[in-house]
C-alpha cells in the first residue's frame, strides 16, 4: 500500500472493493495489527493500533475470508474459548452463544467437532465468534464466502442492525451487487492505492457514467472495461 489516507464515520458501512491483489485485506490486516505499516500510523476510536494493539483489538470483530479455527474442538467449545478471551462472565457469555446459534441454525450441530463442519458452517462460527465481544468496529474481509442464501441473509440484516447502532463496519467483497446493496460508502482500491472513494452517485460522476451500476463503475476505473479484447484473445 502506498500513502493509504481512509478516515471512516461511526455506523457507517463501508465497502472495501479492487481487484485481486489490490491492498484490501493488506489494509485490514493492518488494522486488526496483523501487518504493521512501513510509516504512518492507524487509530480506532482514537487509539493507536501500533501503541495500543491490546486496547484496539478489543473494539475490533475480525473475519477472514478462509478463517482458522481449533479444529479438535467442538463449535460450542470454540466460541467458550473465545468468551473466555474476551472475559465475558459465564451468564452473558451463555446467552450470547445460544442466541447465535440458534440464528445461524448451529445449535444442533454445535457439539460436533469442527473438523466435521462444511465451510459455510465454519465461516459461521467464524463470524459468531466475531461478535461475542459486542466490537465497536467490524472487519469483514470477504465474509460471505460459503454461506448459504439464508445465513447470508441474516449477516446481512445484522449488519444493517449494528450500523444502526452505531457499530463501524469495513467490509471487503468481490461480489458488487452485494456492495451496492449494503454499503453506504465504498472504497475502491487498485495496486495499494485508494482510486476512488463515494456513495453511488459520486462513483458514477467520477468514473463519468451516469446510471450505471456498481459493476461497471468498478471495471471503468480500474482500467478492466474493455472486456471483449480480453475475450477475443482467449478465443
């Protein structure tokens, strides 16, 4: 990433999109103190990442988009774990943990040991344990992938209800119609750069097509738009 300036408003979602290769799960890496930048610096609620990476993961929810889970343990074993990390007391800790397994229809499955899980079922424990802590902030690289219809369903209207109340949302997506549904602003980044950044509208002044979809607005500006010579070389 090169020069990366991004400041996000409380309860706003933010959509994070660029081609493969981009920067965008560099940049939330760096967030989450995964990765720590060559200069500069990366506040969450005014706190430094790199000064005060115990303090800021506590305000952060992370999801990956291939999530590495203990797999000799059971779902309920591994989000009690994950309570415990975060020192939720018991009684808080079990209502929590029941109420997102029932919404993620878990609650059968949950004393099966992960290794036995789909990937969808994995990215769902994933993204549960992802919000024990009740975050202040979320980070959601790619995390969707492998849900079913229903369960992505439920994300979805869940993050609408966080940002509602105030929750901070990052999230990456190769799947446009997604974004333009979901986010209230967007992010677009190419080669460790942030080309373009706006609501809808100000995407389609920029990229100087008015009425077109989120789609075609990505492929204008990052220089991906001509398609069909693509096409014709692989013919």
């Amino acid at each position: 990433m090169k020069g990366v300036d991004l400041n996000i408003e409380k309860g706003t979602i933010e959509g994070l999109l660029g081609p493969n290769g981009s920067g965008k799960s560099t940049l939330m890496k760096s967030i989450m103190g995964l990765v720590k930048p060559d200069s500069g610096d990366i506040r969450v609620l005014g706190k430094s990442v790199l000064e005060q990476p115990i303090q800021t993961k506590k305000l952060i929810g992370y999801v990956s988009e291939a999530p590495r889970l203990y797999e000799f343990l059971t779902g309920a074993e591994f989000l009690d774990f994950v309570a415990d990390v975060y020192r939720l007391d018991a009684e808080t800790k079990a209502i929590r943990i029941n109420e997102y397994l029932d919404a993620f229809g878990l609650r059968e499955r949950a004393n099966e040991l992960l290794s036995g899980y789909s990937g969808g079922m994995k990215q769902k424990i994933a993204i549960i344990s992802a919000l024990l802590h009740r975050p202040q902030i979320l980070v959601l690289d790619e995390a969707l992938t492998g849900l079913d219809p229903m369960s992505a369903r439920i994300v979805k209207d869940l993050l609408h209800k966080l940002a509602k109340d105030g929750v901070t949302i990052l999230f990456s997506t190769h799947v446009l119609a997604i974004a333009e549904a979901m986010c209230d602003q967007i992010t677009l980044m190419h080669s460790g750069n942030i080309i373009a950044r706006g609501k809808l509208d100000e995407l389609r002044e920029q990229a100087k097509l008015s009425d077109s979809n989120l789609e075609d607005i990505f492929l204008k500006l990052t220089g991906t738009d001509n398609l069909k010579a693509i096409v014709d070389a692989l013919r």
